[in-house]
C-alpha cells in the first residue's frame, strides 16, 4: 500500500489558458461556416445546380453550339497570348526591381500594381479613346481598314491591361528575400546573364512563377468588364466566354448561361486547386540557397 | 542625390528596365494619360457639371455605401474566418482554405448571376427572406451582396498570417496576470492584427468601388436608386457620350490613385508593427 505513487496534479478539465471554451470554438466555428456558407459556398453550388437542372442534354448543347465553341476559343486565345506577355513582364520587372538598387524602384512597383486598383470598366474605356472611332488613332485605323476596337485586338489588350500585375508581384517578394549572393558567385565563376538566369534563378523562382501563371490565366480567361466594354458583344466573333454567360442570361436563357458558366467555375476550382499543390511545394522546401548549404 | 544606381556585377540592368518601362508605358501608363488627355477638352466647369448631375451623385452613394458597407462586414467575418482557420481545427478545414480565395478565381460574370439566381425571391436564400420583407436581389441591398463576395479574401488573406505569428507567449503572459481570453483578446491580440485588419478592409473597399461584373446582374441597375458608377460609364459610352464617359472615368481613376496611396500607407504601417513586435 506503501508503494503507490501519488498522482500528478490532475490537469483541470477546463481548457489550457490561451484557448477558448469548447462551446466558444464551436460557435465562432459556426458562425464563420455560416457566413461562408452563404457568401460563398452557396453561389459555388447553385452555379453547378443551375447548370445541370434542366438535364444532361441541355447542359451538353448548351456548351457545344457554335457560339458556345468560338467563346471558347476566343478566350483561349486571349489568356494564351497576355499570358506568355505578362509573363515575360514579369521576369523583367522582378530581375531589374530585386537585383538592382536604382532611384524611383517604389514608384516603378506601385505602378505595377496599378492596374489592380482600377475599375475593369474604366481599363477598357481608355483603349476605345486611343484605338477607338473617336479616339486618337481611330481616323487613321478606319483610313487603313485595321479594327481594334469591337475586334479581337481589342479584347486581348484589355485582357493584357488587367492582368499586368499578377506574375511580376508574385516574383518581385520572392526575388527580394533570395537576395542576389547566387548570382554574384556564378558571375565569378564566368556565367553570362542567360545562363545566370535559366540554371540559377529559375529553378530558385519556379514555383512562385507557376503561381503568378496561375492567377494571371484565371483573371485573363474570367475578366468581364474591361473585355465587355472593347468587345462589341458581336456574337461569335468576338464573344469571349464570360460575355457569353451574360448574352444568355439577357435572353433568359439561363440553364445555358449557368451550364457556360460552370466551365468557368471549374476553371476556377482547377485554379484554386493547383494554387493549394504549389503553396505546399514551396511550404514543404523552403527557399535556401545552396550557398549557405 | 546619388548616382541613379547603385553598382552591381550581375547583367541585365538596362535590358530588363527598359523592357520592363517600355512595357507598361505602352500598356498601361500611356492608356490612362488618354483619360486625362481627353478630359481636358472640357472646361473645368463643364467637367463639373458632367461629374455632379443628381443620377451621377446618386451613382457615387450606393457605390460608396455599399463598398463601404461590404467592406466592413467582411472586416468583421474576415476576422473570424481568419481566426477559426488559424487556431482550431475541424473536419475539412483545409478545403475552406482553399476555397477562401474563390472570388479571386471565379469570373465576375459567374459570380453575379449565381448570386442573383440565389438572392432572387425564388432563389435558395432569397425565399426566406422575402415573406420577412427582405428584397435582395434588384434593389441596392443586392449590390451589397455583390460586393461582400467580390470583397471576402482580402481581410481573411491580410490578417492571417499576422494571427500565425503571433507568439503564445504575449497570450500566456496576459492568462498569468490574470486576464480573462476577452481581455486578452481586446488588449493583446487585437492592436496586434489591427493594421493588417485595416489593410484588408481598404483592400476590399477599393476592389468593391471598380466592382462591374457582379453587380450588374443583381443590382437591377434602375437610375438613381441602383446604379452604380462604373455601370454609368458604360452607359454613357453605348450613348456615344465620350466627353462624358471619360469625365466619371477620370473621376474614378483618381478615388482609384487615393485609394492605392492609403492601401501603400497602411501596409508600410503594418509592416512596422508586425516587425517591431517580432
């Protein structure tokens, strides 16, 4: 009887002092799913509902016709050419913002991100007066028979403008917190600027570049405004998916609008999901330099 | 005044500036000079009087109260969002993660009619809400609603990370002396997230004032009750009213100027303070 040891202080049932009640964990828990539920989860569900409603027939014809298919590829093509652009836009502004110390570097990042701060709206009307009828270059563009305004030209630079920004901040914080030793050591070692960049910097930056691809294609693919304003809304000429939705949706055609609509809500979930995988890539190797190794 | 830069051996200095000026110049910088080029055709007092008519004024109020009425009730859940991912768990937690940032992938257009789909009197939401007197869609409460989705990431993406450095032990310290967890709350964790809280409400409260796509399928868009400003724009361009266009366009432009030179302020403030209490 001797022997038995006396027991640890019991921990106390409540909770350890920098956490809340069980009760307040999960009411602020509900709470947040509740609101999340309704601005968010909802409208994500109901796209699909929407679309799928009047049947599987419906849905097929709906994203098969003719306009249908030109959207598509209309706005393929406009993410496929402001991507590669933007992309190497990117890769420049980052190199000459984090490797180099000059006068007005701020400025020069805060008018990169200068596009995000304007409405989509106003994105497109300052391309119709420069190449529009009225605008600067318009006599002269009508004089030569060249249409960029309510043509596909059009579309892809309003694509171009808003999407700007997306790869170049994604790299520019990467590139300052890796610094420029690397680069130095293979500038001594005799490297020129090329091979610096596609055997040291690349492989440092790829998954921030992939990252910054991903988004930039996301908003190219989805914008509406600034694309709405240039486009003409001409149907099957230069109609690009989002514009479609809204054509079919003016004409009460809504089980096609949400069927159009649920390829852009994938193309979302896709985004979404690689966005999570490369996020965990970086999280689970994080940035070292092979110099301090 | 220094030289313009600084000595580096790595290459590519003068390439990559150049491009990269080159580039935005031609894309960017130039097209919004054209806004301001073809303003100045009016006289000031007519700019005056195309910015100020009663259905401009009207426009500026709802977009104004709705982006700041959004703004801040994503500032309130973007808090608690942020807060429940960071500190507790529960099943499929990772999932709602990942969907915070939909509204930064789903195109604007999707986002508009699938809000107006569920927020109509026959709609999923909107169901239980009209017999209570509550009509959302085609009316200005629908444009809030809008702007709430197009706003929700960016307070739950600018306070997060701020929550997960937070150190326990400011936490302990605060339980030792004696502090009940709303104290601790209020008087430690709150000033500590505040700045970045306030990031993300400006964040959202300006991408809420350019808003175009996702409001105007719900707002019903009647003039003076729920028109927004960026929908004038377009209007007044389909009515081949360039002059005036481009005035609400310049006004536009320069709340978008303002709005980035605070959004700059704010996050060198919480910068500071996130580094100074490391």
């Amino acid at each position: 009887m001797t022997a038995i040891a006396l027991p640890l202080p019991a921990i106390p049932a409540r909770t350890r002092p920098i956490e809340e009640a069980a009760w307040v964990r999960r009411f602020l828990i509900g709470l947040a799913l509740a609101f999340l539920t309704l601005f968010l989860f909802l409208p994500l569900i109901s796209v699909f509902y929407e679309a799928l409603r009047k049947g599987w027939d419906v849905y097929i014809a709906a994203i098969t016709e003719p306009d249908a298919v030109s959207a598509i590829q209309l706005t393929l093509t406009a993410a496929a050419i402001a991507v590669p652009l933007n992309l190497v836009f990117g890769v420049a502004a980052a190199w000459a913002v984090t490797k180099f110390e000059f006068r007005g570097k701020n400025l020069l990042v805060t008018l990169i991100d200068l596009p995000f701060s304007i409405s989509p709206v106003v994105s497109g009307l300052i391309y119709v007066l420069i190449f529009g009828l009225q605008g600067w270059l318009g006599p002269w563009l009508a004089e030569h028979d060249i249409r960029i305004i309510f043509a596909v030209p059009g579309i892809v630079l309003a694509t171009l403008f808003v999407t700007v920004p997306f790869i170049a901040r994604e790299l520019i914080p990467l590139m300052q917190s890796q610094g420029t030793e690397e680069e130095e050591a293979a500038v001594v070692l005799g490297a020129n600027g090329w091979q610096i960049f596609f055997r040291i910097t690349l492989p440092n930056i790829k998954w921030g570049l992939l990252y910054g691809v991903i988004l930039c294609n996301a908003r190219a693919m989805g914008e509406f405004g600034a694309v709405s304003v240039v486009s003409g809304h001409i149907r099957g000429s230069t109609n690009t998916l989002p514009l479609h939705v809204e054509i079919l949706y003016n004409e009460y055609n809504f089980a096609a609008a949400f069927a159009v609509a649920s390829l852009l809500a994938l193309l979302a979930l896709i985004t979404l999901a690689l966005k999570a995988i490369v996020e965990s890539k970086t999280r689970e190797k994080p940035v070292t330099t092979g110099i301090q190794e | 005044m220094g030289p313009f830069r600084q000595h580096s051996v790595l290459p590519g200095f003068n390439l990559a500036l150049g491009f990269t000026l080159l580039y935005l110049s031609l894309i960017v910088l130039i097209p919004i000079s054209a806004a301001f080029v073809r303003t100045a055709e009016l006289t000031l007092p007519e700019f005056w009087d195309v910015v100020t008519t009663p259905r401009v004024l009207a426009s500026y109020r709802l977009t104004f109260g709705a982006s700041f009425a959004a703004a801040l009730l994503n500032a309130i859940f973007g808090l608690l969002v942020a807060w429940v991912l960071v500190r507790y768990s529960f099943p499929g937690k990772k999932l709602v993660d990942a969907l915070v940032d939909l509204p930064f992938a789903l195109p604007t257009a999707v986002a508009g009619i699938a809000l107006t789909a569920l927020y109509a009197g026959n709609g999923w939401i909107g169901q239980y809400l009209e017999p209570l007197g509550l009509k959302i869609a085609f009316t200005p409460a629908g444009v809030f609603v809008a702007l709430t989705f197009i706003g929700l990431p960016f307070v739950v993406r600018t306070v997060q990370p701020v929550l997960e450095d937070l150190e326990p032990e400011l936490e302990e310290a605060a339980a030792t002396l004696g502090a009940s967890r709303l104290q601790t709350f209020l008087r430690v964790i709150f000033p500590a997230i505040f700045p970045a809280l306030v990031t993300g409400f400006a964040l959202a409260f300006a991408r809420a004032i350019g808003e175009y796509g996702s409001v105007i399928f719900i707002a019903g868009n009647m003039p003076m009750i729920s028109e927004i400003t960026p929908l004038l724009i377009i209007t007044k361009l389909e009515q081949y009213d360039y002059a005036g266009a481009t005035a609400l366009a310049v006004v536009m432009l320069m709340i978008s100027f303002v709005l980035l030179l605070i959004i700059n302020l704010l996050q060198g403030w919480s910068r500071s303070r996130s580094s100074s209490s490391v």
